[in-house]
C-alpha cells in the first residue's frame, strides 16, 4: 500500500487500518490465554504432579502462540491487501476536498515556498519578542523582589530596633519602681526605729517615775516607823 493511499484512509476512517488488526489480535490472544487458565484448573483435577502440569502448560502455550502469530500475520497481509485497499486507477476525493485544486506548477510551488518561508519568519520573531518580553518580565520581578526584600529588612530593622528601645523602657521602668520600693522599704524601716526609740525613750522615762515612787513610798514608811 502506498504512502498517499494510508494517509487517505486514516483521513477518512479517522482511525489507522493497523489498529483495527492490533485490536483484533489482542482479543484473540486475550481470549487464548483465558481458555488456557480454564485448562490449567482442569489439569491440577487430573494430575497430582506440579512439575508436569508447568511443562505441559508451557509447551500448549507456546504452541499456541506460535500457531496466532503464524495466521494472524497472513491475516494482516490479507486485510491490508484486500480490504484497507484502494485500486491504483481509483481516484478519491473525500467530501471536504471537493473543489480543492492540487496540482501545482513551479511558479506556484515558489509561491506557497516564499509564504512559507515569511510565516516562518514571523513566527521566529514572535518566539524572539516572546522571550525577550519574557527576560524584561524576569528582571522587572526580580527588581521587585529584591525592592520587596530590602523593604522587608528595613521594616524588620525598624521593628526590632522599636522592640529592644520598649524593652530597655520597660527595664528601666521596672528599675525605677524597685528603688522606689527600696526607698519606702527604708523610709519604713527607719520609721520603725524611730518609733522604737521613742517607745524605749517613754518606758525609761516611766521606768524612772516608778523609781522615784518606790524611793518615795520607802522614804515614807521610813518616816512613819520612825515616828512608832
């Protein structure tokens, strides 16, 4: 079969005529390698040897095998010969190239060459530009993120010069109120002394009144046993 005759039925069939024999061939196979899973569970029944059972397996398979590929190929000859055929007087124009004027002269074939040639060369400078605008877009992102990056570390910068500032106000503040504290505490302390020192000051002036009491209840009874 020529070239031009395959490429006309895979046009007009919408599919390759050897896929047909390949599909064809697959279920036969399929088919074959079913019936021998049936012949297998049949044999084990009849036979108690393993051994056996493998080499006769085997050797039906590859008989098989080797009996599908044999009239199988000639079946693909046949079909290929007979059926996906076209006659070599036979010319065929499919529906949608009805009107379609194929034959082309030298002037013409220089005509659709240089048409060609420039819708080639628009494409290359399209993919060009392409690339190019793909570049400057590359570079213009990687501006911004080094830009967004930079900004990032300044922001942060900032943040954290903020926190440690806050931190040290914090510090300075939590400093301020201990020695605040100190200073009540000792203020407090020093109240107390105070206060004890006028306490002892009031029971050694009390003390002293009691003595002279006792000296004087004493001088007294002194005076009035003197007086017995």
């Amino acid at each position: 079969m020529a070239n031009n005759d395959l490429e006309i039925l895979i046009e007009h069939f919408e599919f390759s005529p050897i896929s047909v024999i390949d599909d064809v061939i697959d279920s036969v196979n399929e088919l074959m390698y079913q019936a021998l899973i049936g012949l297998e569970r049949f044999v084990e029944k009849k036979s108690k040897s393993d051994e056996e059972i493998d080499q006769g397996m085997h050797q039906v398979e590859t008989l098989l095998e080797a009996l599908i590929d044999h009239n199988f190929d000639m079946f693909e000859l046949y079909v290929m010969r007979n059926i996906f055929a076209i006659p070599e007087n036979l010319k065929i124009i499919l529906p949608h190239q009805e009107g379609m004027d194929f034959t082309l002269d030298q002037s013409r074939e220089e005509k659709v060459d240089a048409e060609l040639e420039l819708m080639r060369k628009k494409v290359l400078a399209l993919l060009a530009i392409k690339k190019i605008t793909g570049n400057i877009h590359s570079q213009i992102n990687e501006e911004k993120i080094s830009q967004y990056a930079s900004t990032s570390d300044k922001r942060e910068t900032f943040v954290s010069t903020m926190v440690l500032r806050q931190t040290e106000q914090v510090k300075m503040q939590q400093r301020e109120n201990r020695r605040d504290i100190d200073e009540e505490e000792r203020l407090r302390k020093r109240a107390r002394i105070d206060d004890d020192d006028e306490t002892s000051k009031a029971i050694a002036q009390e003390l002293k009144d009691l003595e002279m009491i006792s000296n004087l209840f004493t001088s007294l009874n002194q005076e009035y046993n003197k007086q017995e």
